[in-house]
C-alpha cells in the first residue's frame, strides 16, 4: 500500500559533499526541511561560514563538516565527526566538483585535467568507500552521485557562442564514468541493504552570458535552464523509503534536453 509519510526524511542522516557550493546548499535545506540531519561537508571554509548562518536556525540538525574528498585523513575525520553528532549515515550525496579553466581540447594543461580527476573521480572513490564501510556494516544506507547531462551526451558545440564558456572534455569524462560507477555500487551492495543512483541534471541558470542562456533555452523541449530547486524533488525521492526498490538508476532532470 502505498504510504505518503514515505517521502519523508525524518531521523535519517545524510551528507553533502560539495554541501556549500550552488547547488549544495540548495539540496541540504531541501533534506532540512523534508525531515533528515544534514552534514554539510565542504573544502571552501568561506562558503562552509556563508552557509553555517544560513542554517543556523536548523540547530541540532545540521554539522557544518570541513572535507577534502581527495585527503584520506579529511575524509575519515569528516566521517567521524558525522558519525559522533548523528551517530549513523543513512546518505551519502556526491555533489562536490572541482572545475578547471576553460580550454580547447587540444591546448588543455595535464596538471589541470589531473587536479578535475583527483577530486571528481579520486575523491568520489575515497569518500563512497569509507561510507560504504560504515553503510555495509549498517545494512543499509543510500549513495546519490550528481552527474551531469554531459555525462550521456557529448556538448552541442553550436550553443557557445565564444571562448569564455564551453563544456569540458575532463567533465564529460568523468561524469560519464560517475554513472556506471553508480551502477557498480547498486550491483555490489544491493545486497547488503544499500542503494545507489544518479541523478543527472541539466544546466543550471546562474548569470550566464546572455546568449548562451537563450541558445540553451532555445533547445530546451521545457524551454529554459533549470532552476537550482528543480533539482530537489530527485534527490528527496531517491533519498527517501519512497524509492526503496529504485537502485542503478540515472534519474534525468533536464527539462527534456537528452530526449531530443
Ligand atoms: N551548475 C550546473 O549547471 C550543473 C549542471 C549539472 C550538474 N552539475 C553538478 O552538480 C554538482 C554541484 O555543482 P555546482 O554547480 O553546485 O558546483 P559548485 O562549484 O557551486 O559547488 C561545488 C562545491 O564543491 C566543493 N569542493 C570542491 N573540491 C572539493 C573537495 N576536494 N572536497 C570537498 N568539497 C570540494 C567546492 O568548494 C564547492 O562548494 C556537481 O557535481 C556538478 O557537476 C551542476
């Protein structure tokens, strides 16, 4: 039968990576609100201090958590000191990323491709195995990894409009390879009560150049870029009991851009 109250989040534990960037902040006030502790884990103690007084009247159901994905000693502390204040993780979003300047293909520095891998493939690896330690031993827990609609799609070249902007080739590198990485997580721990899937959103507005937002649009079937808030109704639905059969899955919100 099915039961409403199944969406909510209540008495579980969930951490964002990334939790202090764009859409990290607005994934862990959408956790708050829908019931769950929240472990904002982020490199960035500026944006981490920006959101600690966003948050600051959720109380005893935030901890503000500095991490490295890609130190193994930042993410055993990070995971300890979740772990001491909660006392279980129920969830585990992989949302941090780090960007690299934009470059053509062929002129791209290895150092700065290296640095993208090293926390968008190294630091995902790091973090999902310690927390499936603690998931395996549980029996259950759920991991969520933030691709992109670069990782199923190649970037239509024509909506650039100069130099400045462009989608890179470590992003879709490495996003295409997040979600069949989740597709291994959900095969391997499916039996031990854990679940994984992706969630893969499209471009998100953000003061874009102009031309850009309206070539975007443009080939948008919903005819806009998305909303940070459009995001949130994925991640709650697979975060919650709501989608307890629902593992390996990529759950695609972008506005019907990969259905062209
Ligand atoms: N913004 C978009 O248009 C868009 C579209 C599709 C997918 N995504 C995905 O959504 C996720 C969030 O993107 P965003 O736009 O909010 O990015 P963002 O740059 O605003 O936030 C990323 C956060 O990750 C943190 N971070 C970087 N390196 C870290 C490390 N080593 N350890 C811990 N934290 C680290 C940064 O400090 C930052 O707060 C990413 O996975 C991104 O690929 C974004």
């Amino acid at each position: 039968m099915f039961n409403q109250k199944s969406f909510l989040l209540k008495d579980k534990s969930i951490i964002v990576t990334g939790g202090a960037g764009l859409l990290g902040v607005v994934f862990a006030e959408a956790l708050l609100e829908s019931g769950a502790n929240v472990g904002i884990a982020d490199i960035d103690p500026k944006l981490l201090s920006k959101a600690r007084s966003k948050f600051s009247k959720y109380d005893r159901q935030v901890a503000m958590l500095k991490l490295d994905i890609t130190k193994p000693e930042s993410v055993q502390s990070c995971l300890r000191n979740f772990l001491e204040k909660f006392g279980r993780i129920d969830g585990l979003v992989n949302n941090a990323v780090l960007r690299a300047p934009v470059s053509d293909f062929l002129k791209r520095d290895l150092d700065d491709f290296k640095k993208t891998t090293d926390v968008n493939i190294n630091g995902v690896f790091l973090i999902t195995q310690k927390t499936l330690e603690i998931m395996k031993k549980q029996r259950s827990g759920c991991v969520i990894n933030i691709a992109s609609i670069y990782g199923v799609v190649g970037p239509d070249q024509s909506i650039y409009p100069d130099d400045k902007i462009n989608c890179p080739e470590y992003y879709c590198f490495q996003k295409g390879g997040l979600i069949n990485f989740t597709r291994y997580l959900a095969t391997t721990f499916g039996r031990y009560g854990v679940r994984a899937n992706t969630i893969t959103p499209g471009g998100i507005y953000a003061g874009q150049d102009k031309k850009f937002v309206e070539n975007y649009s443009k080939k948008t079937p919903l005819g806009r870029m998305a909303k940070t808030g459009d995001i949130c109704g994925a991640l709650i639905f697979l975060m919650s009991d709501a989608s307890s059969y629902v593992t390996g899955h990529n759950l695609i919100v972008d506005g019907g851009w990969t259905a062209l």
